[in-house]
C-alpha cells in the first residue's frame, strides 16, 4: 500500500503551504545560538497546511543584522496588533497571535518576507431592508 501525501491532505482538508500570503499563528518563540555564537530569536508560524519559520538575528554583533531583525520583529509586531514587548530577543508576548504571512522561497525553504495585519472576515453586507407592510384598508375586512 502506498501512501500519497498530496491525496491524503486534500481528504483530511489540510493543504500545504504556498508561495504568496499565508494567515498564520504565532506558535512558538525561542532564543537559540548559531554555530558563531551568535544568538538570535527564532520564531515558528503555524499555518493550515504546516510550519515555517522567521530567524531574527537581534543582538547580532553586525549592527546591520540587527537593525534588520529588529525592523522584521517591529513589521510582525505590528501585523499582530502588539505595539510592546518586554524583551525583544525573547517577544513570547506574540505567542498565539495571528497575522497574514507574505512567503517566498529562500533556497528549499518557504519563509515570510514581510507580515500583515489578518483579516479573519471580510465585513458582511448590510441585509436588506425589510420591506414596508401593506397599507391597511378598512374595506378589506370581510364583515
């Protein structure tokens, strides 16, 4: 027996993730070191069809790096409705929060290249107006 992933998703209504904006939560948060030494956040976004994940190099020595992560981190804040957090190389107060996530290919690897606010619905149009009831004639009345 052969398991085909692709027909296995679209039965149990999962899909994977594509190219192009994503809704996403905010799943996990952690401080992790590179091979350098150098310490960076690394944050994972859920999706319907899977996982990806942000590497923030905040706290880089290249002052460069971090003034990028810090302006991804503040982009995705942003997206989430957080204006603050306590400590940006570790923002677990983004945990459980959800954005719209703009994924690109970076090599083999699907990965957010900008974030913004999600619209869970759009507005719903107004009903329509009930229509005026029927003029009343006392004529109409049969006795």
């Amino acid at each position: 027996m052969t398991f085909n992933a692709t027909e296995y998703l679209e039965q149990t209504g999962g899909a994977e993730l594509k190219e192009g904006w994503n809704p996403v939560r905010i799943d996990e948060i952690i401080t992790k070191t590179s091979a350098k030494g150098n310490q960076y956040v690394s944050v994972t976004l859920a999706a319907k069809g899977g996982k990806c994940w942000s590497n923030l190099n905040i706290g880089h020595p290249n002052p460069k790096a971090d003034e990028i992560a810090r302006r991804e981190l503040a982009t995705m804040m942003i997206a989430c409705g957080c204006n603050s957090v306590r400590d940006p190389m570790n923002p677990v107060e983004l945990v459980g929060k959800y954005c719209e996530a703009l994924l690109e290919y970076d090599g083999s690897f699907l990965r957010p290249k900008t974030f913004r606010v999600y619209e869970k619905a759009q507005a719903a149009p107004a009903p329509a107006p009930a229509p005026e009831p029927a003029a009343f004639h006392d004529e109409d009345i049969p006795f």
